[in-house]
C-alpha cells in the first residue's frame, strides 16, 4: 500500500505537496525581490517615475540646456499657459 511521504507513495518528503507549495513561493519572493532590487540599482524603470513630468517641466529643462533662446523660451511658456 502506498502513503504519503513514504518511497513510492504520493507526498514529496515529509512535508508533502503543501511544503513544496510553500517552497516554491518562497523561491518566487527571493526572485522576486533580487529583480526589484536590481532595478532600483539599475535605473531599469525610471522612465515610469518621468512620466509624472509636466510640459512646462520639459520646456524648462531645455531653456536651461540652452536648446531654445529666451524669445522661444517666452512664446513656447505663453502657449502652454494658454
């Protein structure tokens, strides 16, 4: 007769089918966590935290760089305004 836990029965080890579930999640959270910590290490996903940027934010940044003079740097600022 077959049991569980036992050589040749149903269960995997002492702790059967719900410690290897219990496993495998376990093994999921640590993936999980050296992927998120990787990311953050990375920059890998800051194009999602620049989403929150305004246009006027944008325009800023580019008269700053010097990409626009003061003359489009006022027109551009005054349509966005509206």
């Amino acid at each position: 007769m077959m049991w569980f836990g036992q050589p040749g029965g149903f269960g995997y080890g002492m702790m059967g089918g719900f410690g290897m579930l219990v496993m495998i999640l376990i093994i999921a959270i640590a993936v999980a966590a050296v992927v998120v910590l990787v990311r953050r290490a990375t920059g890998i996903g800051s194009e999602r935290r620049e989403r929150g940027r305004t246009a006027l934010d944008i325009l800023d940044e580019r008269y700053a760089r010097g990409d626009i003079d003061a003359d489009e740097y006022r027109k551009r600022r005054a349509d966005l305004e509206g």
